[in-house]
C-alpha cells in the first residue's frame, strides 16, 4: 500500500493537486453501475476522496508498528478501502486479494467473539495450552518442530534477502511499479493507478456481409464485449471479483496503435471466421446463425458518461460517444493469410 500511495505522489499530477478522483470513475479499465453516479458527484467529495486515498497508502501503512489496537485499526481501514473500491468499480480480484494480508492484523484477541469459549472450545484449549506454558509444562520441541522453525527461519532470510531492491526501489525518486527483482517473481514491487487516464477511449470492432467495405452503403454491425463499455444504451455491469482478461486488453489496446497489439488482428481473422471459441470470449455476435462477415475493421471512439437529467439519459443512454476515427481497416480472411503465417498463427478456417 505504501509503494501504491508514492507512487502517485512521484507519477500524475493530478494526485498532487487533488484531481485525479475528477476522471477515475470514468476512465477506470471497466465501470461499473455506482461509478456512473460517483462521477457525477461535486468537486469537494472528489478531493476529500483523494486525499483519503493518500491517508490510506502513505499513513495508515505505519500503524502496523504502532501497537497492537493501532495494527487493528490498519486492518479494519484497509479491509474497509478495499470494500469502496469493489463497490466503485470492476477492479477484478486485485481488492480481493489486498484484504488477504490485512487479515493478519487481527490478533487472537481481536477475532475471539468468532469462536465457542464453553469447557471444551478451541478457545478454552487455547487458554489451558497458554497456562500450561506459563507454569514451565512446554513439552520439549520435537523434530519435525525444529525443523519447521529452520525453515521458517530459512525462508525469512531469503525473503528479507529478495526484498532488499524492492527496498530500494520503494525509497528511489524513480520508482518504478509492477516490476519483478528476480526469475522466480517471489518478491515484487507493486503499484496501481500511478497516472490516471483522463479520457476514455475504445476500440469497437464491427463487421460486414458487404462485397465492397469501402462503399458507403456498407451496412457495419457492432460486436459486444461482456463487460467493457461499447453500446451506449448498455448499463455498466458489476462482475468483481471476476475477471474478464480480454476487456481488459481492449482497454490497453485503445492507448496505442493496432502496430502495437497485433493480437486484435488476431481476434479479427477469429471473428472472420465465426470462430465459436474467440466468440464465447463476446456478449454479442451480430452474425450469430448467419455467414461470417466479409469484412471487419476497428473504430476508435471517445466515451463520457452521460450526465443524469441530461438529454442523453433522457434516451436511455449510460455514455455518450464521438468517432475518432479508424483504429484498424477493413480486413478480410486473404488479407489475413500472409500475416497470420508470418507469426506461425494457426490460419481460420471458415466454417
């Protein structure tokens, strides 16, 4: 949580001027439902928000070394952090798996109430295996407890060991986040949302049954992700803490050019030749039960939400979109061929 917090404080600079929570909801890689009305909120709920964030990575990380209720009370805001942001977004398992650790800030005093104390309870064993210490009565270790502890001790110094550039990176003015220090990837570095991305982009990818694509009666049809924003009439869908691994390259994917994400021409020719596998990966085929399309290109198209009360929402509409223009061009399953076996890509075959 640390390492998050600086780097947002060393990355984007709306983290330093209190506006980065401004363009989250909206530019997030898939919103949700409660996104939709979070952005909408007024400017002050924002900077509160962004500084609460700051208080929860670069603050509260220290209460660990601060007693034991302190170590309590970083479990509970850090549990609580990781609620809000699966409420506020589809972030995948990523809050999920935060929780995890927090969990080890609540001692056997703290967790208590959740076990039976009648004669016979774990937690009357627990007292009497306590007394029982207490008085001298600890039976002498045994050897596969010996061992355990060398391993335990063992693996406490290789991790401390690994940990030492992660150190260094954590305290570094050039930080660098999601980075590995060794091939085994034990010990990482870690941090999310170091810039946010102020505008929204997608990539739509449509098809056609049209002899000519460049004819301007050329009737295109859109494909539908599961989850990714595309129709603007579709509500925003919640699926935390699952993970919908291909909408999430459509995200990235948008950020730059087709030249730097050759697998979408990949999924092109799969879409080219109704492939039902690449197809379940969709919420819509607009050639379900017809011929594969002839032809399919990418747009690029800018999104925003629609602001409530506004003619937009008024039709039933969650975002509001602009072309930007081609993200790819029109290409069929020959012009695929060269480059499908240039890469060693298993060539579609039509159905």
């Amino acid at each position: 949580m640390l390492g998050a917090g600086l780097i947002k404080i060393r990355g984007d600079r709306c983290w330093r001027d209190l506006t980065c929570m401004d363009f989250h909801y909206e530019t997030q890689p898939v919103p949700n439902p409660v996104a939709y009305f979070l952005h909408q909120s007024p400017w002050w709920v924002h900077r509160f928000e962004t500084l609460s964030n700051h208080f929860l990575e670069l603050v509260v990380p220290f209460f660990l070394f601060l007693g034991r209720r302190m170590c309590t009370v970083h479990g509970a805001l850090q549990i609580l952090f990781q609620v809000v942001l699966v409420i506020s977004g589809n972030l995948s398992f990523l809050n999920w798996l935060t929780m995890v650790p927090s969990v080890a800030c609540f001692d056997d005093a703290t967790l208590g109430f959740l076990f039976p104390s009648g004669p016979g309870g774990l937690k009357d064993r627990v007292l009497k295996l306590q007394e029982a210490a207490a008085r001298g009565l600890r039976p002498p270790p045994r050897y596969g407890c010996m061992v355990r502890r060398a391993v335990h001790v063992a693996l406490g110094v290789l991790v401390a060991w690994l940990s030492v550039p992660v150190v260094v990176n954590l305290l570094s003015p050039t930080q660098v986040m999601n980075t590995s220090f060794n091939p085994l990837r034990i010990v990482n570095t870690y941090g999310a949302f170091g810039s946010i991305t102020k505008e929204r982009t997608e990539v739509i990818l449509q098809g056609t049954a049209s002899l000519n694509a460049s004819t301007p009666d050329a009737v295109w049809e859109d494909y539908e992700f599961k989850c990714k924003p595309g129709d603007p009439g579709r509500r925003p869908c919640l699926i935390s803490p699952y993970h919908h691994r291909l909408d999430w390259l459509m995200w990235f994917a948008a950020f730059q050019t087709y030249e730097h994400h050759e697998w979408i021409l990949h999924l092109a020719g799969k879409l080219l030749a109704n492939d039902a596998t690449a197809l379940s990966l969709l919420a819509l085929n607009p050639f379900e039960n017809r011929a594969p399309p002839r032809w399919v290109r990418g747009e690029h198209y800018r999104y925003k939400f629609s602001r409530p009360g506004g003619r937009h929402a008024a039709a039933g509409k969650w975002w509001v979109r602009k072309r930007l223009g081609p993200y790819f061009p029109p290409v069929s399953l020959r012009d695929l061929k060269d480059y499908f076996q240039s890469r060693e890509w298993p060539y579609p075959e039509l159905p």
